[in-house]
C-alpha cells in the first residue's frame, strides 16, 4: 500500500467523495504532521482574534479544526501564538459561517472584554445631564435665589420660537441671563476644556498625575499677567484692560509650551515623554523665578496678581464667553477626533509603530490641542487647579478605562464639577466669594493623595 501523503491541516482530503467518513484509527499517521479530523473547511473561513483587529489566519491554525499543526501544536482551550504572543479563542474559530469583525465591518471588541469599550449611552446621558443640572443651580443660586423651576423656564424662553411665562421680574430676568448665565457658561467651558486637556495629557504621557499645567502652562500665564499688571499702571487691570490680561496670560501660556518643546527637541530623536516632561518642570522653574522677581520689586501689585493666579470666573456679558468659545470647539474636536490614538499609544511606542500609527506626530498633535485649549482656559479664569486630575480619574473609575470613553465623559463632568464649585464659592462666605481655585484645591487635595497611592500600587 502507498503511504499516505501528509497534508496540511484544514485541506479537504481530494481522494476521496465529499460526505465520505476517512479511513479513521486505521488510517496511515506515519507522516511528520498528524492529520486534522477529517471534515472539510468552510471556504473562505478566517480565525477571529479578539481585540486585535485586522489578524487573522493565523499560521498553523486551521479554519475548520481547533488543532495546531506542526510545532505549533499546543494544549487546552485557549491556545497562543508563541510568536506574537496572542490568544486565539479556538470555540469562536470552528463556528461555521462566522466571519471576523474585519470581514463583517464591525469592529473587535476589547480584548478580555465581553462587552465593547465604547461610550455607553447611559454614560453618555449622565454627562448631558450633569451639564443640565448645574446650569440649573448655578444660575438660581446666589446672593439672591430663584425659584430653580422658574429659572428653567427662562432659560428655554431663550430658544427660538419659545414663549412662556416664567414668573419673573424684569430685574430677576435681567439677573438670569446677563449675570449668572454667562458666569455659567464660561464655567463649563473652562472646566471642560481643563478635564479634556487633563485626559489627553495623561493618555499622552502615560502619566496618572498629568494634569494641564503639566508643561508650564501655568508658569508662562503667571509670568506674564504679573508683568502686565506690575508694569502697567495704577490702573485695575481687572477692569480696565479687558482684553489685555487674557491676552497676555494667553501668550505666555503658549510661549511656556513652545520653550518646554524646544527643550524637549534638544535631545533629538531620542526624545521621550519623560523628556517633554522634565522640559516641562525646568521651564516652570525658570518662569517662575521670573515672577517671583518681579512681585518683589512691584509689591503693590502682590494682591492684584494673586486675585488672577486663585481663579475667578467674574465675567460681566457674554464677552468672555465668546472668547473661550472658538478655541473649545477647536480643542475638542481635535482630541476628539483623535481619542482611539491614545489607546493605541498607550501600548507604547513600538506596538502603535507596528500598528501604523505614528506616535510622535499624534502625540504632538494632541498637546498642541490640548495646550491651546489650556491656554485659553487659563486667559479667561486664571489659574484653577486639580480640575484635570480629578474628573479624569472619576470617569475612569466609574465608566471605564478607555480614552473613548474618559475623553468626551471628562469634558461633560468637568463642565458640571467646575460650574457646581463656583455656586459653593459664591455662596459659601456670602455676600463674600471665595476664589474658586481654592475650593478645587481643597477637593484635589485628598484626591490627589489617592490617585498618587493609586498610582504607587499599580507601579509596585
């Protein structure tokens, strides 16, 4: 008898009729390779990796059998390329008729994950309403409340085409929307624009305690309001000069971004985050050191700077408002669009590499956005602190780990969290206001301390 020829694993056997058993036990396994159960593949069948999109077929696997052949064969249910080191759920390779997430147009699911690792649309209602809410409250409560139902009804009368009776005075109505709603909404502008720029900033550096001020945003913007104010006159900066101060914190904010990646660069392509963010502290240093310097020979205006640097949301009209709002909707659209990047940077470098994605230029692109949105937060409220690491790492915890998810949800809660903190600030010490930056320090504070022991376990 002829021996018989080895043959690959999943190749229907050309001897013999389709639907005819093989010879089974008897049959000649005298070859280097054992042969696969004898049942014909499905044509154009593929093995789905999960989680990984776009492998499939892996070598040595057959599309119709859960065996390995060769070398490659191993044991138990869940069997991995030694090469590439990926799992491959043999169960959901034999399922005849089913075609990977590439082949279908879907995309993989996370891989360990039996759900996707989208944005939820409960999640996504939350966030919405959480804004809701704290336009609500920030607007009715104050040196003098407002009833919040009929606050709401005024609010709507602002739509177009809508004309109800809210029951309120002229003056009150006056109150609710030239007063408060602008003080609002510059609230949830700033805190959105700092919870997004806090997240990118943490999916870019791989650091948990990135937050905004992180490559010397704050240092520039301070250098430059307290030369402003210091230099300029005994006239209030405050009031006076509108557009200067935010202009200026503006400049020297962008200004402190461009000398932390110029110094970054300066290693060549050597360059790492670590690198940016060792830039980043030296810049911060030096700045700093130049304002110091400068409130020491101008002391008076020692209480006028420190106003700035505590934050405020102190906005007369819609002036502010619109000043925020181009570079908001620029920023969010630009992290936005690029969110997925941060999962696949978060691999690090090599594996995004591999993937084709170019880590350096999606890198820099995310924190030019992000420092322009940081930017024009801090021209128009001063300095605020810890908003970026707080909402970030609440988000995280409770809806998920993705940057598909942290990104938009931190903007939506950022809004809300800052836009609630000024209602305390305003009515905490009334008629007197606190500044806001020390209401989210003492809120940062203890939660800095716990994502830093966080942190330290996760390291350790």
């Amino acid at each position: 008898m002829r021996p018989t020829e080895p043959r690959p694993a999943g190749t229907p056997d050309a001897s013999r009729p389709a639907g005819v058993p093989g010879a089974g036990p008897a049959a000649d396994t005298s070859g280097p390779v054992a042969d696969a159960p004898d049942t014909p593949d499905a044509p154009g069948r593929a093995v789905e990796v999960p989680g990984v999109p776009g492998v499939s077929g892996v070598p040595g696997v057959s599309a119709g059998s859960d065996r390995l052949t060769g070398s490659d064969r191993l044991t138990g249910s869940d069997r991995s390329d030694r090469s590439a080191g990926v799992k491959v759920d043999a169960g959901s390779a034999a399922a005849a008729g089913r075609r990977s997430p590439v082949q279908s147009g879907r995309r993989p699911a996370a891989a360990g994950s039996g759900r996707p690792a989208g944005l939820r649309k409960r999640w996504l209602a939350a966030g919405v309403l959480a804004v809701l809410v704290a336009l609500v409250a920030g607007v009715s409560l104050g040196p003098v409340n407002l009833p919040p139902g009929s606050v709401a009804v005024e609010l709507l009368n602002l739509l177009p085409g809508v004309r109800l009776d809210s029951g309120l005075t002229p003056g009150e109505a006056a109150i609710v929307t030239q007063l408060r709603l602008p003080r609002v909404v510059l609230g949830l502008l700033v805190g959105g624009l700092l919870a997004l720029a806090g997240g990118a900033y943490q999916g870019v550096f791989r650091n948990p305690l990135a937050d905004p001020y992180l490559l010397g945003v704050a240092a520039g913007a301070g250098l430059a309001v307290t030369a402003v104010i210091a230099l300029g006159g005994a006239m209030d900066p405050l009031v006076g000069l509108p557009l200067t101060v935010p202009l200026a914190a503006f400049v020297g904010a962008l200004g402190a971004v461009v000398m932390t990646y110029l110094l970054g660069a300066a290693g060549g392509r050597s360059r790492s985050p670590a690198t940016l963010i060792l830039a980043g502290v030296a810049v911060s240093a030096f700045l700093s050191a130049g304002q110091t310097y400068l409130l020491q020979r101008h002391s008076e205006s020692i209480q006028q700077v420190y106003a700035w640097l505590l934050g405020r949301l102190a906005t007369a009209g819609w002036h502010d408002v619109l000043l925020v709002l181009p570079y908001f909707v620029l920023t969010a659209v630009v992290v936005l669009l690029h969110r997925r990047e941060l999962d696949v940077l978060s691999l690090g470098d090599d594996e995004a590499a591999s993937l084709g994605l170019h880590p350096q230029r999606s890198r820099y692109l995310l924190i030019a956005a992000a420092s322009l949105g940081t930017a024009a937060a801090v021209s128009a409220s001063g300095l605020i602190g810890f908003v970026g690491i707080i909402v970030p790492h609440t988000v995280r915890l409770l809806a998920g780990s993705s940057y598909r998810v942290i990104l938009p949800l931190s903007m939506l809660f950022g809004g809300a969290f800052l836009a609630l903190t000024d209602v305390v600030a305003r009515t905490a010490a009334a008629p007197a206001e606190i500044p806001i930056g020390v209401v989210t320090a003492l809120l940062g504070g203890p939660f800095f301390v716990l994502v830093l022991r966080t942190a330290r376990r996760v390291l350790t």
